[in-house]
C-alpha cells in the first residue's frame, strides 16, 4: 500500500468477455474447495447462542436494578447487539440457509425485533453499494449526510454548519461514530413509513414497535429518569461506534470510480474493497467483515470459510494483476482519517482511480 493507494503493477486487462471468464476460474476454484457449501452447525450454534445471551444480559439487567454499575451493562449490550447484527448481516446474505425465505426471516427477527434495524432499509442500501462500490452515483455508502467522502459530495454542500464540519471531519470522525447507533435507528423508522415498496412492512414496523417501545419500558421502570438516559446514551453509542469501527475500514480511502467507468466484476469487487490482517479475534470481533475482498466477491459465502478463502484469492488477484489491498487495523483507520481529512480540506482530486492514472500514463508513454 503506498500511501492511501493501491499499488497497480502492470497494464490491468479490459473489461468485458475476459474479466468475467476471469472471475469464473476463480469462482471454479472456490467451489471446488467446498467454500461455498453451508456451515449449519456453525450458524445454529450462534442463531441459539445470541439471543440465549441477550436474554441472560437483559435479566442480569433486571437483577442488577437501579444503579450506576448499569453503564457496564450497556457497554455489554452494545456489543451483543452489534454482534446480532453481524449475524442478521450473513442471514441477509444467503449465508446461513440455502432457503432465501428461511434468510429473510431470520434477518427480521435479528435485524428488526432483536437490533431495532429495518432489515428491508438496509437489504435495499446494501445491495446496491454490493453491486457497485465506491462507485459515484451508485454507490449509497459514499453519500453520507454528514461525513464526505469524495470531492463531488463535500464540493455540493453549502450550509456554513456543514461545511465547518467537513472542514474538521478527518478530528471528527470518530466522534461522530457515537451517533451512528441513533442514525441507524431513525433511517430504520423512516424507511418503514416512507413511501415505496417493503415487502413485509407491517412485520417490519411491528417487530420495530416492540423492540423499541419495549426495551425504553423496561429501561425506564428498572432505572431512575436520570441513570435511564445515561444509560441509553452510553448504550447507543457505543454499539454507533462498535457499528462504525467495523465498516469503515472497508472502502473508505479506496478508490472512487467515475459515473461513466465500467469495470469487470472482478476488479469491481477487489480494487475497491480492503481486507484487515489480523488473528481469529479479530474475525470475531468485526463479523468477518475483515475479508472485504472476499465477501464482495462471494457475498453468500459462509463466514467461517473466508479466511480459508482469502490466500487462495490474494495469489489468484496477484496472479491476473488486480490489486489486492490487506492492512493492519490501525493502519487502515489511519489510511481513513487522512483520506477523509483530504475531502474535507476541499482537495478536488483526493483519489483518482488508479486504472484511470496508468491508462494515461500509457498514452502519454
């Protein structure tokens, strides 16, 4: 990794016929190892495990009563309740069951009755940022509200609060991160009352109404109104914080394709994405979503598989000249930060996609 970008070392291929028959010899070798097929143990095991220990924590929560040891709880369940999202996120994938009702299903009681996160706001968000990442105008996560992560978004805005903000955001952006916990909840409350399709919208809203109208009762008739803020407070933002953490390694300060660029699948995925190095711990703590590369590439494959699948992936990617981009978590948040720092700062051409800079070094060349 050479600053904030990949390294290209030779002339990439064309996109088209060849890079899809590309990525069909890898997709060969991937199922030939049997990588794609499901891990039902692995899945029931924690599909029992999660709520078992959410409800254990809930009753520790009811028994421990009405102090100020509460804050520990809540930095327990923000944990637990970022860790049942990672879930909901494989079941949202396909990754758990072969039966796409099975998955959805799973997904809105996780998502929705267990989390309060709209599994139909977020199955419609991310599939399109899957299907074109970093991509301008297509890709949702890269047209944040507050946080600007290209030129285009941060050149758009005009209110002084904003653009104060952004001018900072590369200080601020982990902070920010504490909100993210009452952003995912509100997104999740307008999505099931906006206009356009849901399926299952009043599943959605009635297991949203229980989760959330639910969990404030029981809050606040365990504690006192002012312990019950704080706790909600703290509780909320680290699992914002926990959520952020998680998915911003991944494609922040990786490079931003134009609207008109058209790449083949394989170097969509793979030049865009950014793995993060690290023991079996880390894989647990951030949901498997360390293997970006991988999951981009086989979103359905199951998480216990991808570290399996990422050596064989980097010496494939390595083999056809595509960029494979693996860091160190700290490296990668550092790699975030000024890259961000940068669009905020008002740089015009913060990253231009590399395949775009060697192409006119080659005609200049």
């Amino acid at each position: 990794m050479d600053g904030i970008r990949p390294t290209i070392r030779t002339r990439p291929r064309e996109s088209g016929t060849r890079g899809s028959s590309t990525f069909t010899e890898l997709a060969q070798q991937i199922r030939a190892r049997g990588l794609l097929r499901r891990r039902y143990g692995y899945y029931w095991s924690k599909l029992v495990g999660a709520p078992l220990v959410l409800a254990i924590c809930l009753g520790a929560f009811v028994w421990i009563g009405d102090t100020w040891w509460q804050l520990f709880t809540a930095a327990v369940l923000a944990i637990v309740f970022t860790q049942i999202a990672f879930l909901g996120h494989d079941a949202a994938h396909r990754q758990i069951f072969v039966s796409g009702r099975w998955n959805d299903w799973i997904s809105l009681v996780l998502g929705d009755l267990l989390v309060g996160m709209s599994y139909g706001w977020w199955q419609h968000k991310h599939t399109r940022h899957h299907a074109n990442p970093n991509k301008l105008g297509s890709d949702p996560d890269i047209e944040l509200p507050v946080i600007a992560v290209t030129a285009e978004t941060a050149a758009r805005q005009h209110n002084p609060a904003i653009t104060w903000l952004r001018a900072h955001q590369g200080l601020l952006f982990f902070p920010i991160l504490f909100f993210e916990g009452i952003s995912l909840h509100a997104s999740s409350v307008r999505r099931v009352f906006a206009r356009g399709r849901l399926e299952r919208r009043w599943v959605e809203i009635t297991f949203l109404a229980l989760r959330m109208g639910g969990y404030l009762v029981l809050v606040f008739i365990v504690l006192s109104p002012g312990i019950a803020f704080v706790f909600l407070a703290v509780q909320l933002g680290l699992f914002g914080f926990y959520m952020g953490v998680s998915f911003a390694p991944n494609h922040k300060g990786m490079p931003v394709v134009p609207r008109e660029m058209k790449l083949d699948f394989l170097r969509r995925q793979v030049m865009m994405s950014r793995n993060i190095r690290g023991a079996r711990f880390l894989d647990i703590a951030m949901g498997g979503l360390n293997y970006q590369i991988e999951h981009h590439l086989f979103p359905s494959m199951p998480r216990p598989h991808l570290r399996r699948a990422a050596p064989i992936i980097a010496d494939y990617c390595h083999a056809h000249d595509v960029p494979y981009t693996e860091t160190g978590l700290f490296a990668s948040y550092a790699i975030v930060i000024r890259y961000i720092n940068r669009v905020g700062l008002g740089e015009r051409d913060v990253f231009t996609c590399p395949l775009i800079e060697q192409r006119a070094h080659l005609t200049t060349n």
